[in-house]
C-alpha cells in the first residue's frame, strides 16, 4: 500500500518483484544498503549476500537476524512493523555518511570473519573435537 509513496521519493527505487538468484548480487552491489523489512523470518540469504558484498542492512529484529546483524556496527535493526523505525533508520545513514561507511565496514568485516565459509568449518570441526 505504500509502494507510490516510495516510488515518489528522491534517492529510492522499488522493485517490487521476485528478483532470481543470478541478478540479487548485481542488484545488491548497486545499492548503497539492503533494507529487509521482515515481519518474521530465521534467516536471510540476502543478509549473508549483502554483508558479501560490502552492504550493510537496515533490517528487523527478528529471528536470527539479531545473531548477525549488530546494530551501529554492521547494519540497523528496527522493532518489525514499525514504519517510523524504518524511516528513522533510513534517515540516520542518509544524513550521516560517516555512518554509513562505518556500516558498510562493519559489514565488510563480518562477511570476511563470522561470515567466511572456511572459518564456519574450522569452528564446527573444533567444536566437533572438542565435544562442545
């Protein structure tokens, strides 16, 4: 009910459609941050993709969104359903570059460190050893 609205703001363009796999990173690079809205969710393979590709997220604590997202550090989390937070949090990074680029750095670093696939194995494998 609220895309027109959107549509008629400077600095923002909606796709409203599925987006397939072979073009989110492409439309991920081309943003300045993924904004993921979720009422409910665990997980998101659009968060992963964004923080891959030097993105942060303005995203809803839900989930296991939380477990990534570090709100001021690598992303923005907002309360879901609350279309004022999401505003905010969108006004906040517009208004502050620095902000914004402590994010996409945040974001950066977490793809590099918790989010990295060889990191994840070598602790599963050391937890596995170790019976923890």
């Amino acid at each position: 009910r609220f895309e027109e609205r959107f549509r008629a703001l400077p600095q923002v363009e909606v796709n409203n459609a599925f987006v397939p796999a072979a073009t989110l990173a492409a439309e991920i690079v081309a943003a300045d941050c993924v904004v993921l809205p979720y009422l409910e969710a665990t997980q998101s393979g659009v968060l992963a993709g964004a923080f891959a590709n030097g993105r942060f997220v303005i995203a809803s604590r839900v989930g296991g969104i939380p477990d990534v997202v570090e709100d001021g550090v690598n992303g923005c989390l907002i309360p879901p359903g609350d279309a004022a937070a999401l505003a905010g949090a969108i006004r906040r990074v517009i208004e502050n570059p620095s902000l914004a680029t402590r994010l996409r750095e945040g974001a950066a670093d977490t793809a590099r460190t918790r989010l990295d696939w060889t990191a994840i194995a070598d602790d599963l494998l050391a937890r596995y050893k170790s019976g923890s």
